[in-house]
C-alpha cells in the first residue's frame, strides 16, 4: 500500500524508487488530454519541473477556465473530502494543494495498474 505522502518530495520518491515515474507522467498526460487541456509534459521532465508546470497549470485553469478546472478534477478523480481540507488563501497556494492532490491521485492509480495487473 501506498504511504500517505506528506508533500510532494516524498511522492516523487516513492514514484522513483518505485519506478512508476515514467507512468506517473504518462497518467497526467492522459488525464490533461481527457479534460481537453494543452499540458506540455515530456518523458524527460524532472520532478521539480513538473511540480512547477503542474501547479501554474492549475493556477491558470482556476484563474481563467474555472469549467475545465473541474472537469479535470473530476476525471482525475480527486476525492472530494481531500479537496474540502484545503485552506482557502488565496489562488496560489489553493493552486499549489490541488496540484499536490492531483499528483498523490495520479500516482494512486498507476500504483494500483502496476500492483493488480
């Protein structure tokens, strides 16, 4: 089972030392693309730069496209008691704790393809 990550570091070393990184990526693509939104993400990003990418994606979509914003939510599948735990700051750090959500979902799901299948 999957630890309860406590930030986004320790995610993303679990997703390396698990090897699932690769997919984590991958799954974000695919989920961006469901929700019909541009996402340049590349197989050779870094963690740190997909942390950063993810979270000014996220900004932008709660900013300007507040529809696809929940629509890509909703086919992440982020729980909705995770998202009800965020403080409400202001849009940034809102951005920054989706992202979080979002990755920590993304990553549950390649886990679970990789475990059972």
């Amino acid at each position: 089972m999957l630890p309860e990550f406590i930030d986004s570091t320790v995610l993303f070393e679990t997703a390396l030392r698990e090897q699932l990184y690769q997919k984590l990526v991958v799954q974000l693509q695919k989920d961006f693309a469901l929700a019909n939104i541009d996402i340049d993400l590349f197989d050779t990003i870094t963690p740190t730069a997909l942390k950063v990418l993810l979270h000014e994606k996220i900004y932008h979509l709660i900013l300007e496209k507040f529809t696809a914003y929940l629509n890509l939510l909703y086919i992440v599948d982020v729980p909705e008691n995770a998202f009800k735990k965020i403080h409400m700051t202001d849009a940034v750090e809102v951005a920054e704790q989706v992202a979080f959500l979002v990755l920590k979902r993304e990553l549950q799901k390649v886990w679970l393809k990789a475990k059972y299948s």
